[in-house]
C-alpha cells in the first residue's frame, strides 16, 4: 500500500498483482480485505469517493445531511472527519438514500 498524499490516514493499493484483468482482488486479499473491514481495521472507499466529505471541511460542530449514504464508505469518512478531537461532537449526520435497494447496503 501506498499514502494517499491528499487524504490523510489513507492507504491506496496500486499493487500489480492486486486486482486480475476483471477489476477483481486475488480470492486471498479479498478475504483478508474482508475480513479486515468486518473486524473494524479497516475501511474500503475509492479515492474519487473520498473527494466530496474533504470538500465539505467537515468539523465536529456541523450539522450534515447526506442523501446519496449508500453503501456508506462516506459516511464513515465523515464520522472520522467529524470525530478529529477527543472530545464527542456536537454536530449531527443523518445518512440515508434515495434508492430503496442501496439502503440495505448501507453500513
């Protein structure tokens, strides 16, 4: 993995060998990238994904309603940004989706 030098925390896998000629990770990193995201460790997102909550300029003290929430890496990327201080929050995140369907894939 590599930083992803705009977003910070962020790690990109550019690996030759990491996704094979259909877009798809090899059986044995998408286990441990399963695996990773359900125990919490981690977290999946395309890098194109991350560029709307880092031109929000998310602080703890907003207040953010997002619409299109689904399948929730945003989401999450907002919590973090929202929880930057070791003190709770004061803002509020209401996510939800327009599309029925996406809702159950959001985290």
């Amino acid at each position: 993995p590599e930083p992803v030098p705009w977003c910070r925390g962020t790690l990109r896998l550019r690996a030759a060998g990491a996704v094979d000629e259909d877009g798809h990770y090899s059986p044995r990193l998408a286990k441990v990238l399963s695996d990773g995201q359900r125990a919490g460790k981690l977290s999946r997102q395309e890098t194109a994904s991350m560029l709307p909550a880092l031109a929000l300029h998310v602080k703890p003290e907003h207040r953010v309603l997002e619409l299109c929430a689904a399948p929730g890496s945003k989401t999450l990327q907002l919590l973090d940004m929202m929880h930057q201080q070791d003190e709770v929050p004061s803002g509020l995140l209401v996510a939800n989706d327009t599309k029925p369907g996406r809702l159950r894939k959001l985290v």
